[in-house]
C-alpha cells in the first residue's frame, strides 16, 4: 500500500497514526465487541469518547469556561444562516468584512434571511490579495456583530491579526461592545489562538479536525440569549449547548475521529505552539520556492499569504495540464485549483508532512527546469 502526498483542500488529508488507530478499532471498539459507529450516541462508551473529545479539544485550545463547545452537523455553511439566526434576535445588524468568496457567501445568506447587514470592510479593491487594516473597518451603528474569514481557502488570504480591540470584540461609536464571529474552518489548530478574542467560532471539520460532516462551533455564554424566536429547535446554540450536541443523533464517527485527531496533535506533534512552528516552515519553504521561480507566482501580499492554502499559477497556462498530470503521476495530488478561479493550490494543512512539501518543491523545480 502506498500512501500519496495528498495538497487536497478539503476534505484534506488526515495524519496517518489517526487512521491506522481507526482502522485497529474499527471492528472491536477497545473490546467491547463492536465498532464505534455501531453504538447508540447516548451508551457510556460514546459518551466518554464524545467528553474526551472536547476536553482536548479546550485543553489545545485553552478554550476559556465561559465558551460552549458544539459539535454539529450541516458544515460551515450552515453556520452562514445560524450565525445570524442566534444573534440577531435583539436586532441590530451583521456586520461583514469581505475578502474573498466565503465571506462573501456568509454575507448573502445573512441578506437572504432578511437580516439587516453591513459591509464593515473589504479587500476587493486590491482584487483580494490585502486583508482591510483595522483602521479601515467602519461598523454600522447598530452593529450586533462582525464575521469575517481567518482564511480564505480559495484566495490563499489569511489575517494576520484579530481584526478585535482587547475586549471580545470591537468598540462601536456609542462604545458598546461588537463581538466577533469568526470562520475558522480552514486554519484552526494551525496554531494557538486566544478564543477569549471572539464571541463565536466555527470550523467545518473536513480540513484540520477531522472527517467531512462535523461542524465545531465555539459560543460564548452571553450571547446564547440573543437568538431570534421562530428558528428550528437544532439551529439553536442554547439547545444545542443544553443537550451537550445530542438533541437528534450527532455524526459519532466524526467526532470520534476527531477527538483521535486531537489526541494526535496533544501527543504526536506536542501542542499547537509545535504545529504552528511546522505550519510557519513548510509554508515559507513553499513561497520561496515559488518566489523563486521564473514560472509560478502567488499574488497575495506577504503579510496575509496563507499558511493553509498556497495558490499559484504557472506564467503559461498550457502548462497546466501537463503539470497536475506529471505531480500526479509522482504521486502529488490534487493540487488543482478552486474551480471558481483555476490554477494551482497546495493546501498544507495539519495533516500534510513537511517531507510532502519537500516533495512538491522538487517536483517543481525539476517541471520548471523541464518545461519552463
Ligand atoms: N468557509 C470556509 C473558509 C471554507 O473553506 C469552506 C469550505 N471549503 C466553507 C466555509 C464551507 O464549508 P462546508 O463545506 O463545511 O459547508
């Protein structure tokens, strides 16, 4: 068997320990006769996996006692509706910083629920390749929060700073305080993060966490209260959060692999300061070799290139067939871009090795030396 080097965006390639655990429990659950997803959501043996998985998870995160962790369904998408469904029951308006398709998406969601909205900031004049500077953010008045995108996993554009003041969220005009909601789907656990920075965090879990078809979202206590009154009894944090996750039946084997995940990343790699560390490596080893180079090029301004998501473009688009088909055959994938914007993208998540970095920047070197 051999196992390829895989750049997918998501879902990504997950760590091979995680995997090969799953597989020798797959059939026998730690002797209990049967496998995971063959146990009730509710049995002592689900429940203790389902707690152990939060607990490591807020121990990796230092997930501060005044958040609730929620372990949910629908992807990050979904999140795009219950954001403003939970938060703007006491009016107001959601409030968008715009810099690049899934915000953008967020946003049109937001609209076609009815909610009142606002766009607070954007990096669309410079085609997004600049994340808005804090002083360039301007909240409505009535602004009941600001979402924004931490990365945006099709432009390769990452903040490299929590567009908040020091409080939870950002100071309006009449100095009342504006929470942040942000979409962490494509860069949590990439490294530390102060989650007492935010009101609401969420992240479909196909990327850093684990399997398609978990959604993790992070709530703080006092904004449980702020849901509208006529939305679906599973939209809803407060119920959600009082159910621990189980209102209807939660997607056991994910969480289970996610909690595997997160025990790989507490004891394999030694922390997020660890991952962030190998996550600042291989990303720059990634853009100096594409800096580098006479054929490939990435746009983004250096501040706020992802470390996740490493778009490029060969100078001649007819390379590009050539290109995905040879880093395939060398074993290399998926390394096409978004459809929406075509040409290349490594996604170098968590669970992608330096040495497949490595690898990909030889491959590279060795096309560009072919066929450059
Ligand atoms: N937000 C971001 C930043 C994403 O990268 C994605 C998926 N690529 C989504 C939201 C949508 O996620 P899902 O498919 O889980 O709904």
């Amino acid at each position: 068997m051999t196992r390829h080097y895989n750049f997918c965006a998501g879902p990504a390639a997950l760590p091979a320990p995680v995997l090969e655990r799953a597989r020798d429990e797959l059939l026998d659950y730690q002797g209990r006769g049967l496998s995971v997803m063959e146990m009730s959501h509710r049995s002592p043996e689900f429940v203790a996996i389902a707690k152990q998985a939060e607990a490591d998870l807020r121990e990796l995160l230092a997930v501060p006692d005044d958040y609730r962790v929620l372990f949910l369904q629908g992807g990050a998408s979904l999140q795009f509706s219950m954001v403003p469904m939970n938060l703007l029951g006491n009016g107001g308006s959601a409030n968008f910083l715009y810099t690049g398709i899934w915000g953008k998406k967020a946003l049109a969601e937001a609209k076609k629920l009815g909610f009142a909205t606002h766009l607070a900031g954007s990096s669309e004049a410079s085609r997004h390749t600049e994340a808005p500077q804090r002083a360039d953010i301007e909240l409505a008045a009535d602004a009941a929060y600001l979402h924004y995108t931490a990365n945006e996993t099709i432009g390769g554009l990452e903040f490299d700073y929590v567009p908040g003041d020091e409080e939870g969220g950002l100071h309006r005009d009449d100095g009342k305080v504006v929470p942040l909601v942000c979409d962490l789907s494509s860069s949590i656990l990439s490294g530390p993060l102060d989650v007492s920075k935010f009101g609401v965090i969420y992240a479909g879990a196909q990327k850093n966490i684990g399997p398609a078809g978990l959604t993790l979202v992070l709530v703080r206590d006092d904004l449980l209260d702020r849901r509208c009154e006529r939305i679906p009894g599973l939209f809803e944090y407060r119920a959600m959060a009082e159910a621990g996750s189980m209102i209807n039946t939660p997607p056991t084997f994910a969480w289970y692999l996610a909690g595997l995940v997160f025990q790989w990343l507490k004891r394999d790699i030694g922390g997020l300061e660890a991952m962030d560390a190998i996550n600042s490596r291989k990303a720059a080893k990634l853009y100096a070799a594409i800096d580098g180079s006479g054929l490939f090029s990435n746009p983004i301004a250096l501040r706020n290139r992802s470390r996740m998501n490493v778009p490029f473009v060969l100078a001649d688009e007819r390379l590009d067939k050539p290109f995905l088909a040879e880093a395939e055959e060398a074993g290399l994938l998926n390394l096409k871009g978004h459809r929406s914007v075509g040409g290349m993208r490594a996604s170098l998540y968590n669970a992608v090795p330096e040495a497949a970095v490595d690898a990909l920047i030889d491959f590279m070197a060795d096309f560009e030396k072919r066929r450059g």
